[in-house]
C-alpha cells in the first residue's frame, strides 16, 4: 500500500510548498505581467511547461523553494526580455516567431497549406464542428495560430463573401506555407 499512501511522504511540506510557490507565482506575475503565462509563440508555451516541471520538482520535494522560485524568476525574466527584444527588433520577432497560416479561404480547403501544417482533413472538420460551422458556405476563414489553435471565422449568413472581413483581423496571416 506505500504506493497509495507512505508514512514517510512529507505532505505537510508540500502543502507549506503549495502555497509558497503560489505566492512567489503571484508575486512575480504581478511584477512581470500576465504576458508570463501567454501562449502567443512556441517559446511561450515552452516557458510555461519549463515552469510546470519546476514547480511540481518542487512539489515532490527534489528542488527546494528557493532554488525553484530562483529558476522560475529566470525563465519569466527570460519571457519578459525576450518579449521586449521582440518589440523593438522585428527581425528577431521573425526569426523565433511563426506567422499564422490559412487553412481555408471562404469554403475552400487549402490542401496545400494543411499538408505543410500537418494538420488531417479531419483535424480542420472537427474544428468547423467545434465551432458550429454546418456548412462550408459559412466559413470567410480558418487560420491556424502560432500556437497551434485553430481559429474558425465564420458567419450564419451564407451569402457573406470572404472579403467581408476587415484586413486588420488577417493582417500577418500566411496564405502560402
């Protein structure tokens, strides 16, 4: 039964841990900002699953608080630099940034895209299910995001045309692979 429950487990210390890595997350999201903990790039989201590992080598007492919360504040210090230096040098936010990528054009697929994507027929059709799609007449587009979301633009109005939408909303978007 030690694998249900072990005398030896120090629960007490990992509820005190709990609750102190949470303050230091609060602490330092108040500091840094919510852009911590965004997933608007692969780094992004690689910063925050770096961030879960640590705290639960926290939680099963093989890293201490200290050290932890040292590494946790370096890799959202990273995030916050590297969002600045993405800023102010567009070439950088290139080079480590996808752009978004159609996937449809109004109601037609573009097969070429999903296949540099790796995205299924049947991935892009769950989507448009997802999103309450039930004819491909509705759809203006389907993008899918640097994080890997897919996004579906759609209307009820199966009279719409895809230039209806406002060139600001697919400013950046990648028609080609």
């Amino acid at each position: 039964m030690d694998w249900i429950y072990d005398i030896k487990d120090p629960l007490l210390e990992t509820a005190l841990g709990s609750l102190l890595i949470f303050v230091v997350i609060i602490v330092l999201t108040r500091i840094i900002g919510l852009r911590s903990f965004a997933k608007f790039t692969a780094y992004d989201f690689a910063f925050t699953v770096a961030i879960g590992s640590i705290i639960s080598s926290i939680l099963t007492s093989s890293t201490s608080i200290v050290h932890g919360s040292i590494a946790i504040t370096s890799l959202l210090v990273l995030t916050y630099v590297f969002s600045t230096l993405q800023k102010k040098i567009p070439a950088l936010s290139n080079a480590i940034s996808n752009k978004p990528l159609l996937l449809m054009k109004g109601a037609e697929i573009l097969e070429e895209n999903l296949s540099s994507a790796r995205v299924e027929k049947s991935q892009l059709m769950a989507k448009l299910r997802e999103a309450n799609v039930y004819k491909l007449s509705q759809v203006h587009a389907v993008i899918l995001e640097v994080t890997g979301d897919i996004s579906v633009l759609h209307t009820v109005d199966e009279d719409a045309d895809f230039t209806q939408i406002d060139t600001q909303i697919l400013k950046g978007v990648r028609e080609k692979p």
